[in-house]
C-alpha cells in the first residue's frame, strides 16, 4: 500500500503575538502545491517495525522522525500497530519551509489509519496530527486553509490557482525556525489575510506579507535579491513559504534562477 505526501506554501504569515507556552499565535494561508512528492509505503514484516528512507534527500531513519513519531503516537491507543515495514522515499527539499516533514507525519497517520482499519475519521486524524506538529493537522486535508493558533486551527478558504504556474526556487541556506522566530519582532497586521486573499494576484504584492522576510532577508541577502529577480522576469507574486529557505513565484509561466 501506498500514499503520497505532498509539501505546501505559505501565502503570507502574520505572527500576531507570543503565548503564554512560548509559542506565536500566526496568521497564515496554507496551500498545498503539487511539484513534489514523497512516497510513503506500508508491508508485511515479521519481526516488529523496520523504517526506512531513501529518495533524493536524506532524512534520519531515526526516532526523530516525524513517521516514526505519528506511529508511536498511534501505538499509545493501539498497541496491534505493530509486523510492518514502512519506507519513505522523499522528494521534497528539506528545510525549506514547505512543510515535508509534517506531510509525512499526516500521511503515516493515513496509511496505518488504512493499513489497519482503524476506522478513525477525518477529525480523528486532525486532533492526532496537531500532537505531532503545529502544520500537521493541515496535511490531514490537505486544502486551501487559513492557519490560525499555532497554525493547528484551520478555516477552509476559497483560493484557486490551478490557471497560475508556481515555480519554488530552492537555496542551500538552512533556517532554524526557532532562530527565526526569536529574531521576528510580533505585529498585527492592518488587513487580515482572509481579507487580502480575496484580493486580485498582482495586488497581494503590496497587501501580503511574510513577516519572516524582513529579519531573515537581512541574513540572507541572496534571498531578498532572488525575490526582485523573480519580479523582475514578471511574476505576480513572491515569497519565502514558511520561514524559508525557498522562495516560491506564482505567475502565467514557470520561473528558473
């Protein structure tokens, strides 16, 4: 048996203000992009659980694994969980902010959910994803969504790109999100995103924003400078998804740096 896992972008992300737990309370647009694919699949094994990953990008095999984490997770309930191997072979950038490894986590819950007929619903899953990972519960769904909370609250949207082409520019700079949080100062915005997406593509330049561009551009140039670049050769719009590395243009034809 086998499921895809697909990653996503962030079409804007207010961080409205620190909670008492240390976490931020966010406003962002989750929308789900179809450029990757990880492949998760689930057989037979006599002998207890054996994880595996392979693909272009390494990931650990490890219990720090988010696969691994959601099917521990599902153990504490279900201890029969148990005689399969599971293998990852991921495709998706890692450390982009385009959110693989929560994907994987919502498709392991799916895939274990199928393979042992659980019978656990769609708002099972969603409570179950949000233990493993603010943007997890997105994953379940995987539909245009506006994230509020953590990210873990989700309002369903009316957002259709299909006619537009979005191209994601990958870098090899590495972003911690915790960094990135700490050097991002908290700011309600003037419009909320539910508002400003309704918006016609080429006014979102001056309406939505990433909050994490303005420190995180001042690290990374090269990021601010493949922003105008994309621009320039006439996108509609662009920005780092999450809090990056990638930068993604969405506009009438497929863009390359």
């Amino acid at each position: 048996m086998i499921i895809h896992s697909y990653p996503k972008i962030n079409i804007g992300l207010n961080i409205l203000n620190k909670r008492e737990d240390g976490y931020h309370n966010i406003e962002t647009i989750f929308y789900p992009i179809f450029l990757f694919t990880d492949t998760l699949s689930i057989s037979p094994f006599k002998n207890g659980i054996k994880f595996s990953t392979r693909g272009k990008y390494h990931v650990p095999d490890d219990s720090s694994n988010l696969c691994l984490k959601a099917v521990n997770l599902l153990r504490t309930d279900y201890r029969f969980i148990d005689n399969f191997a599971l293998e990852l072979n991921k495709n998706i950038p890692i450390g982009a902010g385009l959110g693989g490894g929560s994907s994987n986590a919502a498709a392991t819950l799916k895939l274990l959910n199928q393979y042992f007929e659980l019978q656990l619903s769609e708002q099972d899953l969603i409570i179950l994803a949000a233990k493993l990972g603010s943007d997890v519960p997105f994953f379940i769904k995987s539909s245009p969504s506006l994230g509020t909370g953590r990210g873990e609250i989700l309002e369903p949207i009316t957002l259709d790109l299909k006619n537009k082409k979005i191209s994601i520019i990958e870098t090899d700079i590495h972003i911690s999100t915790a960094e990135a949080y700490a050097n991002c100062e908290p700011k309600m915005p003037t419009t909320s995103l539910k508002e400003a997406i309704k918006l016609p593509i080429v006014e979102w330049k001056n309406q939505i924003i990433n909050q994490f561009e303005k420190p995180i551009f001042s690290k990374f140039p090269v990021l601010a400078t493949i922003k105008d670049e994309l621009y320039r050769l006439g996108a509609d719009y662009v920005s780092l998804t999450g809090s990056g590395s990638a930068i993604y243009a969405i506009g009438d034809q497929r863009y390359e740096l």
